[in-house]
C-alpha cells in the first residue's frame, strides 16, 4: 500500500472430461474392429476436444522494491515467493530500475533471471536516478507490450502495464494488465475509469490485476464491478499488511465474463518478503 515511489513452460491444458459410456450391442458379425471403429467415432461426438480449453494461472504481488517486513532488501527471497506460485504469469507492483535506494538493480531483469521467466518493466516516473513502476514477468509467448497511461497521483504520472500473451495453440491471446491504483478515493476512481475506457472496446480477454488500494465494498471497486467480473477469493481475502493482514486491497479482476472459468483463487500465506501478500488465480478460458 505504500505510495513510494523452473518449472512448466506451456500454459496448463484441461483434460477431456470423461462421459459416461453408451451400452449397445452389435451382431457378432460385426467384428471386433467394427466395434472399436464406432467407439472411437462415439467418443469423438461426446467429448469436446482438449484444445478447446487451456488454463493459464496469474500471480499479482506488490513487492515494495523487495523490501521486507524485516526492513531488508531481498530479490532472492521474493523470487522464492514466486516460484513456489508457479504462475505462467505474474503482475508486480512498486519494482525499481536502476534507483538508487535499491543499488541500481533492474529488478524485474533480476527476477526474470532467477526465475526463467521473460521480464518487462513498465515505468511511472523517473526515481533516484532510475524508474519505478510496474513489472510483468511470464513464461508464455509475448504477442505485444503496452504502458498506458492512466490520470496521475500527486506524486506524478501513473500507468497501467499490458502485455498480451499467447495462451495456446487453439486459445485466444489474453492481454494481462498490471495496476498499482493512489492515492485519494477521487484519484483512484479516476484511474479506475481511465483502465476501463482503455479496454471497453478490446474483444480478446484481458486479466486486471494488481494493487487497487481499495476494499471491496469502496466505490473504486463497485465501478470497476459494472463493467469488470471481480474473481471472488477462497478462504481468507486480506491482504495487507503482510504480517496481520486486516484488509482486502488487491484483487483481479476480468472480461468478458463469459470466457472465464475460475479454477482456483486465493491469498498466499506469506507474512515477510513484502507488505502485502500475492494473490493468485487460476482460470480456465474458453
């Protein structure tokens, strides 16, 4: 919330879910070959085909600059987080590149290096001598990379990061957003509707995710529910602060609705390596 400034290489595949059998008889005339050639005709009429269907799981964490509840700066324990998620996708919020306080590092280069995933930074503003902003690190193909901009904070200019990955070979491309939402509930709304506005009108599905700084029931989330589906969390829904979280602030939303399937969606229990805890969904598209 602060205002400052291996493993798979191809998307999850759904299994074909199996159907009952069809009992019939045939003359033993027919033969046992005849038999197997209409059991395979019969299957291929009732069961839909695997690549009808591919799921693919995103991650959203804010990672304060690798900053820990413990005050000590740690890429290598937020890529641990990280991988233990094994998300094809992930979203990051408050990543620095070449910034002084964090000794120059290109973090999100960093990550990317210790996890095996192609990493894209999408900068706010100038900071120390480098950027902050937003990262997305993921191990699907990448179709496209945009940073719009979104109306500023006081601090400066804002933007919401876009990379549109290829899901699978029979699914459509997926563009997955990045937001780090601040400061006033005003600012907030208006960066809310900005995000919308900037995808009203894109057909293929989009994943929002990040950092609203805002609680379910605020009037942020209630706009972005009019136009946005908000995947529910199972099990517990705080996410900050880290160490005794008491409030619910970042989420995911997507559209359209009709496309998605949620498999699974929850807050993982990592109470040290930032201020915040990730979120991540898995999502069956259709």
């Amino acid at each position: 919330m602060s205002s400052d400034p291996p493993s798979r290489s191809h998307p999850r595949r759904a299994r074909a879910t199996p159907v009952d059998a069809f009992r019939f008889r045939l003359p033993v005339a027919a033969g046992k070959a005849a038999c197997l050639t209409l059991l395979a005709l019969l299957a291929l009429l009732v069961t839909p085909p695997a690549g009808a269907q591919t799921t693919i799981r995103v991650a959203s964490y804010n990672i304060k600059h690798g900053l820990g509840m413990d005050g000590v700066v740690d890429l290598d324990r937020v890529a641990g987080v990280l991988r233990g998620l094994d998300a094809d996708v992930v979203v990051l919020q408050e990543v620095d590149k070449g910034v002084r306080r964090t000794g120059g590092v290109d973090q999100a280069a960093r990550l990317g290096e210790l996890l095996g995933m192609r990493a894209l930074h999408g900068a706010f503003r100038a900071y120390e001598g480098g950027e902050y902003g937003m990262a997305i690190l993921t191990r699907l193909p990448v179709r496209e990379v945009r940073n719009h901009p979104i109306p500023p904070g006081p601090a400066g200019a804002l933007s919401v990061l876009e990379v549109r990955v290829a899901a699978g070979p029979e699914a459509p491309d997926v563009s997955v957003v990045g937001v780090h939402f601040y400061r006033s509930p005003e600012e907030r709304l208006a960066q809310a509707d900005s995000v919308t506005r900037i995808f009203e009108g894109v057909e293929r599905p989009v994943i929002l995710a990040g950092d609203f700084n805002s609680r379910p029931g605020s009037l942020v989330i209630r706009r972005l529910r009019e136009r946005w589906r908000l995947i529910p969390k199972e099990g517990e829904r705080f996410t900050f602060p880290a160490d005794a979280p008491d409030r619910e602030i970042d989420h995911v939303f997507v559209r359209p609705p009709g496309v998605f399937e949620v498999v699974a969606s929850r807050v993982a229990d990592e109470r040290l390596a930032s201020d915040h805890r990730p979120v991540v969904v898995e999502l069956r598209i259709w």
